[in-house]
C-alpha cells in the first residue's frame, strides 16, 4: 500500500513549516545571549514558547474535535505567520529584546499547540491505520530533517548576515506551509458539547498504560527543557562554540533523529514496542549523563545524537499506540490531554534548568536531567511490564 496524496501533501507542508521553525530555534537564543548571558534569562524565553502547552492544550483538544481540522491547522500557520513577520520588523529595527522575545515565542507556541494537536488528530484521516507507522515515520523524519538538521544551521548562517533573516524565513515558510494544508479535504466533525473539553482527560485517565506514558513523557520532558533550556550557554561559554557552529552542532545532534525517523519502524517491527519503549528510555538517561560530560563539541554531538534516535523511537511507538487505541470522535481531545500531561511541565522544567545552571554551573542540568529520568523510568518500569496487551496492539 502506498501513502495517499494528501498525505504527502500534509507531508511537504510539514517540512516547509519545519524549516522555518528550525532556523527560529537557532536564532532566538543567538540573539539572547546577544542581550544577556544570565541563565536565568535565557531560560525565560523557552519557558514562553512552551507555556501554551500547559494553557492551551485542552481547548485545543477541543477545538480538533469540534471543528475542520486542516482548517485550524492553516488558519493557525497563517497566524503564526503574521506574527513572526511583525517579529523580523522588531528585530530588523533594533527593538527586539527579552520581554519582545518571549511574547513572540508565546504567540507562535499557541499556533504550535493548536496546529501540533489538529495534524497528530487528522492523520488517521488521511491514512489506513496499517500505515500508521509509516506515516508517523516519514512525519517525523521530515520534522527532524527540517527543523532540527537543514534549519539550524540555515538559521545560524542568516543571523549571522542579518539578525531579522531567520524570522523572515519562518513567516515565509508558515505562509506556504498554511497555503499546502488548506487543500487537504476537508472532514465533517460531530460537534461535541463544549463541556466536553474535559472527556479527553477523563478518557486518558482511565486507561492505564496511556496514563502511564503520559505521566512518564511528562518527567522527560520536564527533565529534556531542564536541560536543553542553557545549551546554548554551555555550548558557547564552556565548549567555545561559534555562532556558526551552533546551528551545525546542532544538525549533527539530527543526524540521530533522522535515521530514527528512518528505520525506527523497522525497530519496533523487529523487537516488539515494549522493548522499544525501555531501550529508548534507557538510552536517553545514558545521552544526557553522557552530554553533561562531554569534553569537546563532537563528544556532545554525539550524545545528542544518540538521543535525538532514542526520542524518535518513542514518539513513534507512543504516537501510534495513541492513534490506534483511542476513539476517533476523541482522539483531539485524548491528544490534547496526553500533551497537557506529557508537555504541561516544560515551562517549569526551563525555569529550573536556568537555576540550576546558575546555582551549579553549566553542566549541571543535563546530569540532573539523567538522574530525573532514570528514577522515572525505574517507577514506571513495573506498569510498563505488565502493560503487554495495549502495547502489543501496536
């Protein structure tokens, strides 16, 4: 069976989007450290763009399930597109600074949060579910290439012609990404109650082993922005790397991600998801020990690296396990109610990355982050264990 042409439509638009968003990844925290070098600081902006998760997430759910969903995908790019636009002018002329920044990554985090929710729903929309996997595969490849390889270093080189470049990239890609989704076709929804926002949650809550991964991606990621929050500081302080070089160290760390998204459907086909799930788990608690330590810019590539695979093979098992297993009259709000869960702590976890680094030193977060994880993994492991009907499913 082949992929239809909506999804490669959808697919094509991801990368587009995804380009753009790379190159803002890089640019916004070169221009912070061009303001400051406190940690605190630098860390505030990540909480910014990751805040809507917390906020949004449920009445995003909703929104997906009570409305077209490639129409609130386009119509939240074409927003997001407004709105890094405005932000190029403000940096282009000089005003950009901390309060400017975090609003940006504010506002463009919502349209994240609503077009992230609608385009996870929609997919088995325009997929049969045996090609779920695959989907989600080539989806995540495209995503790693795009924003975590081809982006950053993009990003890095514009910023270093000129700061406003990198964010009139990303309104240019949000524009033509928005232009691709919109001739998805469209789906009728059911419309449910908007006190309805809450079944989701209800829903994911009474299903053990979804809860379970929830709550696990929930201290992960906790732990992920705890330390990822500073990295440009340790990169650049501690590990004297250039602007430049950022962006290509950080594209080396996607290398990992891309071949995930390559074969980790094959992994998963070969060793079962249950075994995928643990080995991927372990491996990232080893990453981050491993780049809390590393001694030069290619030893914390690597381990970035190796992390961006582990990461990839989750989201793969995790994503569909979601799509298969949830109704799907309720799969935007079950989506929107993992991601409060899974993505609620971001926010504080880059608050306290910032202190941490601050209190302990550069380094310090990325062994925190390892020993947090491995602590939630041993918690978990008992559930996941006995967990074999719903994750076989997959």
């Amino acid at each position: 069976m082949t992929l239809p042409k909506a999804f490669r439509r959808l697919w094509w638009a991801t990368g587009i989007d995804n380009l753009g968003t790379g190159a803002f990844t890089a640019a916004v925290p070169l221009l912070t450290v061009t303001v400051t070098h406190d940690p605190r600081l630098v860390s505030l902006v990540s909480t910014a763009a990751f805040l809507p998760w917390l906020v949004l997430s449920l009445p995003a759910g909703a929104l997906a399930d009570r409305y077209d969903r490639a129409g609130l995908m386009w119509r939240a790019q074409a927003g997001q597109a407004v709105l890094a636009g405005a932000t190029a002018v403000l940096v282009a002329c000089g005003a950009a600074g901390i309060p400017v920044l975090a609003v940006a990554a504010f506002g463009l985090g919502a349209g994240d949060v609503v077009f992230g929710t609608a385009a996870q729903a929609v997919l088995p929309d325009l997929v049969a579910k045996p090609l779920l996997h695959r989907a989600n595969g080539h989806q995540q490849a495209i995503t790693t290439i795009t924003a975590q390889f081809a982006g950053p270093p993009l990003g890095s080189l514009l910023f270093g012609v000129a700061a406003a470049l990198p964010f009139g990239l990303d309104a240019v890609s949000f524009a033509g990404s928005a232009l691709l989704v919109r001739t998805l076709p469209r789906q009728a929804r059911s419309r449910p109650a908007r006190s309805a926002v809450r079944d989701g949650l209800s829903w994911l809550l009474r299903h053990r082993a979804l809860r379970t991964l929830a709550a696990l991606l929930g201290v992960n990621t906790f732990g992920g922005q705890l330390a990822n929050a500073t990295l440009v500081l340790l990169a650049t302080q501690v590990l004297h790397v250039g602007t430049a070089a950022y962006g290509l160290l950080l594209a080396g760390a996607a290398l990992g991600s891309v071949l995930g998204g390559l074969v980790n459907a094959r992994v998963v086909a070969r060793i079962g998801a249950r075994a995928a799930l643990l080995t991927a788990l372990a491996v990232n608690v080893v990453a981050f020990a491993g780049v809390g330590l590393s001694p030069g810019a290619l030893v914390l590539g690597a381990f970035l690296a190796v992390n961006g695979f582990a990461t990839t093979l989750w989201n793969i098992v995790t994503v569909g396990l979601r799509q298969q297993l949830v109704p799907a009259e309720l799969l935007g709000r079950v989506t929107s109610a993992y991601r409060l869960l899974g993505w609620g702590l971001i926010p504080v976890g880059t608050l306290v990355g910032g202190l941490v680094a601050h209190a302990l030193g550069l380094r310090a977060p990325y062994l925190v982050a390892g020993a947090v994880r491995g602590i939630a993994l041993v918690a978990a492991l008992p559930v996941l264990v006995r967990a074999e009907g719903d994750v076989h499913r997959i």
